[in-house]
C-alpha cells in the first residue's frame, strides 16, 4: 500500500515537475486542474446550453471573455490552457461539454437539459456512461439554434433596450468600467418604475481591422442572455422558502432538520437561523468555498449538510453557501408537487432555470441562470408584497417585512445588514430606509426600493479583486428618477 502510494506521488510529481515539490503540491495542483476543468465545462454548457434554450446565441470565445476571465487566481491561468468539446446530436442540439484535465483520467464533463440546465459530473466519470432522457434534449418549440450545416448562428446584436433621457448618462457610465468601480465589467443594466424605464447591455465587442468572423467577435448580452445568478440564488431560495409557508408546508421557526438524530444540537437549527446565516455550523471560509459541490462534481448532501455546531444557533452570524443549501433541503419535499421551475413560470420568469447536482439537488446558493428581465420580475414581486400581477397571492402577508428585518446577528463587517435570505442597505446615506437587495458574486445585483417602486438590476462578471459601487449607482438612479 505504501508502496503504491509513492508511486502515485512519483507520477504526479513527474506530470507537474514545475508546480510540484511535495506530495501535497502536487495532489493540490492536480485537484485545482480537476475543479479548473470542471469550471470550465459547467460554464460553457450552461451559458451555451440555456442561451439556445432561450432562443439566442452564445459563442465559447464569449464565454471565455466573459464567465472564464477573472476568476479565483488558482483556476484562472488553468482555465485558459484546457482543451474543451461541445457534444452536439444529430440536430445540433447541445448535449455536453467536455474538458480535458489529466492523461490517466476521462475529461472532466457536464451535461445538458433543456428542462434542468447542465448537471457536471463527478471527478472521474466518464463520459460513455452518462445517459439522460431523450426528450430533455429537444429544442424549444418553433427555435432551431444551428444552422443545418452545424453552424452556429451569429449571434445577433443586442437590444439597445428602452432609453431613457435622464437616465441613459447614469448606464453608459456604469457599462464604462470605471466610474463605479475600476475594472468593474457591467453586462446589464435595468431599472424598473411601474415599468421598465431604462435597459441596457454590453455590446459585441468587433475587431478595429480584418475579417469579421465569429472567432474575432465577442459576443454581446441581450434581454434573453442568461448569465449565473452566484449568490442571488440565496435570495430565490429564500422566496421558494416563502412560498412554501405560505402554502403551509414549511414554518420558520421549526427545525431544519439537520443533525443525524433527535438529539443531535444541530436539530436546534431552524430554517429562520439558516435564512438568516445564522447556524452556528463552523464553515472553512466567508461564504465557504464550495469548491467540491460547484466545480467538483460532488453533491449537496455530500458536502453541505454536516458541518458541525461551534456556536448556539441564533448567536452569530457567518456568512455561508452551506447554510442555504441546508434551508433548501428542508424543503426538499415540497419540490415534488411545487419544484422551482414551476414558481418561477408564475412569475413570468420564463428564461430562468435552477440547476441541480447530479443526483438531482438544486444548488440554491448560486447555481440559477436567468436574464436581466427575469430578475426585474423577481424584484417587482417584492414591490408588491408577494402578489402576482393578476392579484394572487404566493408569498405570505408581511414576507417582505420579514426578509428585511435584521432580527438575527448581523455581518461584523461592511455597510450592508442582513435579513432572512437579503441584505439591507438601510444605512446607506441617499438611500431610503426601506431599500434591500439580493447580492451575488460578480457583480450581480437586485435592489429593490418599495417606497420608491423602483427595482434596479445590474449583471456583470467583474474579475476578481474588483467590484461595482452598487450603493452608489442606486443613489444616483434614485435621484435621477421622479418621486412616487
């Protein structure tokens, strides 16, 4: 066994003699070039993949300009040295998305539905081995993304949006990378005033001089673009967490089932303590690298259900992907007869999806692909209190009350409170008092201002080390826009 044992270290050693010294080294540079793989794979399928799913175009070289650049430094210079493969049918219809990583393992891979995103598989699947229904894989009625040739169609010019006067000068300055936030790369921008008042998006980016072809043009955004929620998710889970209240299948203050028996301490954590980041479960970073769930292939009961307690629930706050992805199990049962698909169908938020591990899990903490529109949608919910457009009621009476209510332990650093699944920019200077926000990596932002019926969305993929002054941009919009 021993023996064995050094003879793995020796070959790894030998494929990464530059990065490798030790066995750990090189067991850790072998494990980055397995998630870098699988990064890579599950963002070309879900950015490609949903994209066609809503009848529009994503091209790799875009998605690597966009989703592949600035990500966590130990992938980024990976990323970019990976071979991958897009599997299509005899259609032309997306099927994988294959990368290859190591010369003794399969390549790593993801796979793609029409009806549930892209799942990627564990590290070491093969490919051959994957199956999935038929039917999955057709296209959208009356859509047929590939030119018969299997050419992808060029991807068409973005919508210029709805413009807006007053504030048109507010967007071009945040799509221009520098003036709420260096290096910042804002994808879109919308805002919502009993309607949508303003919509823009970044611009297919041609080059000055020679041919123009769909290798030398990075593709744009557009109103049916779908890009990866990250941590808006939180708050989407937190909503389905309402809807099942209000439904009576789910209580805040009840247990969240964790913990391996009634006398486990754990069974003490509610799913208001998880909506509220407030478990007590130890986590390894802020926000707790997912790593093995988002790029490893690993599943949700795998990794995220049992962490161990290290403080009372309800006495501090530590910001956690585990802690949604346990409130969402909690509830798991409700997804049969209301899955997330459907709620979101209620909403109008048709170009959304919610992915899921391999064995079928919503990865609620971050893995959501949806529009800028969709997430306008979303927000208008909250301006009216959990009604639908047509009257009915899906979220309980007060929910919005509820989420924004910093009732639990709060972040011990930055300006932003937090609620139950949202956080609250209530101290912002020049920013009403009633306004939150559901927040994700990247840049991504939905902020809502009941007082003024304003939503404010803003996309983008903003590399790593740089961000976007939200707090800013919605004070600037505020006051550009007419009072209520």
């Amino acid at each position: 066994m021993i023996r064995t044992a050094l003879a793995a270290a020796t070959l790894l050693l030998a494929a990464f003699p530059a990065a490798a010294q030790s066995q750990q080294e090189a067991l850790d540079t072998r494990y980055d070039r397995a998630l870098a793989a699988g990064y890579k794979a599950l963002m070309l399928c879900s950015a490609i993949g949903i994209a066609e799913r809503n009848a529009t175009n994503r091209l790799a070289n875009s998605v690597t300009a966009w989703e592949l650049n600035g990500i966590p430094s130990e992938l980024d210079p990976i990323v970019r040295t990976l071979t991958h493969r897009l599997v299509r049918t005899e259609n032309h219809v997306l099927t994988r998305v294959e990368v290859d990583w190591a010369t003794d393992m399969p390549p790593r891979f993801a796979t793609a539905s029409m009806k549930t995103g892209c799942r990627l598989a564990p590290i070491g699947s093969s490919p051959g081995a994957a199956s999935s229904d038929a039917s999955e894989s057709l296209p959208i009625k009356g859509y047929f993304p590939i030119l018969p040739d299997g050419t992808p169609l060029f991807p068409p010019e973005p919508i210029s949006g709805m413009s807006n006067a007053v504030l048109d000068p507010l967007a071009t300055r945040a799509l221009d990378g520098r003036s709420y936030g260096e290096g910042s790369r804002t994808t879109a921008i919308l805002v919502l005033q009993r309607g949508i008042v303003i919509e823009r998006y970044a611009a297919t980016q041609r080059p000055e001089s020679g041919p123009v072809n769909p290798d030398t043009v990075i593709g744009g955004f557009g109103s049916n673009t779908p890009q990866r929620t990250w941590s808006v998710a939180k708050s989407i889970a937190a909503t389905l967490v309402g809807a099942a209240v209000y439904r009576g299948e789910a209580d805040v203050k009840a247990s969240a089932g964790l913990g391996v028996s009634d006398g486990d301490p754990r069974r003490a954590i509610t799913i208001d303590h998880l909506l509220r980041m407030a478990s007590g479960r130890y986590s390894d970073t802020p926000g707790n690298r997912t790593d093995p769930l988002y790029w490893g292939g690993a599943t949700v009961e795998e990794v995220a259900l049992d962490w161990p307690l290290i403080a009372a629930p309800g006495t501090s706050y530590r910001y956690a992907n585990n802690d949604t992805l346990a409130v969402v199990a909690a509830i798991k049962p409700t997804f049969t007869a209301h899955p997330p698909a459907a709620f979101f169908d209620k909403l109008g938020m048709t170009r959304t999806v919610a992915e899921t591990d391999w064995e079928g899990d919503y990865i609620l903490s971050s893995q959501v692909w949806t529009t800028a529109r969709d997430l306008a949608r979303f927000g208008e919910l909250y301006l009216n209190d959990g009604v639908l457009a047509n009257g009915t009621r899906i979220l309980p009476e007060g929910w919005v009350k509820y989420v924004t209510t910093p009732s639990g332990p709060q972040p011990p650093t930055g300006t932003f409170g937090y609620g139950a699944g949202f956080w609250l920019l209530n101290k912002e200077e020049g920013v009403p008092a009633d306004t939150f926000a559901a927040i994700g990596n990247r840049g991504q932002y939905v902020v809502i201002v009941p007082s003024r019926k304003v939503v404010i969305v803003r996309r983008g993929e903003d590399p790593a080390g740089s961000g976007f002054n939200i707090a800013a941009f919605t004070r600037d919009v505020l006051a550009a826009l007419p009072a209520e």
